[in-house]
C-alpha cells in the first residue's frame, strides 16, 4: 500500500477515488507511568514515555488505515493525514485519515 501527503502520486495516474478511509486509536498509559510524567512535568523535559505512546498510536492508526483501505481494493492513500486529541485525562486519540485512490 502506497501512502502519500500529497494528493497525487508522481508517476502514476489516479484512476479511480474510492473515497475516504480512515483508522484511529484511543491509548493511554497505566498509573504508574502516568504518576512518572505527572513528575516530569515539574522539572521539565522530554515524557519519553508519552512520546512512545504516541509513536505506537500513530503506527497501529496507519495500519488500520491501511487496512481499510485495502479492503476497499486500493492501491494508494493519498492526502495522509494524522490528527491527535484528548479524549480525557491520560488518554489520546490519533486518528489517520485519506483519501483511497486505485492508480493506473
């Protein structure tokens, strides 16, 4: 599956839009981990453990993503974008979004 910011594949030809796919993920982190950032938070720095977090989300987001877009018979999502947001405290949604395009 070929993924791509840009709303055109250079050297290929959309020929067909099969429309929008998407893929999200709601992750938080256990107590414990989330007691640490709340820590981290007065001195300042980097939640390396927040940053993991996250990184995973947007991984498992693209491939479901990817997912669906395979099952709609693509071959490319075009337009990838990735958004994230709070759902409550401690946890975040990421969600991937495109458009799934078929290319000739």
């Amino acid at each position: 599956m070929l993924l791509s910011t840009v709303d055109q594949v250079p050297g290929k030809v959309i020929t067909q839009v099969l429309g929008l796919v998407s893929g999200s993920v709601v992750s938080s982190k256990h107590f414990g981990k989330d007691f640490m950032a709340g820590m981290k938070t007065i001195v300042g720095g980097e939640i390396k453990s927040y940053t993991e977090m996250l990184e995973d989300a947007r991984r498992i987001a693209i491939q479901r993503l990817m997912d669906n877009a395979a099952a709609m018979g693509a071959d490319a999502v075009v337009g990838l974008r990735l958004t994230s947001s709070s759902v409550m405290q401690s946890a975040a949604e990421v969600t991937a979004y495109g458009t799934a395009v078929k290319l000739g």
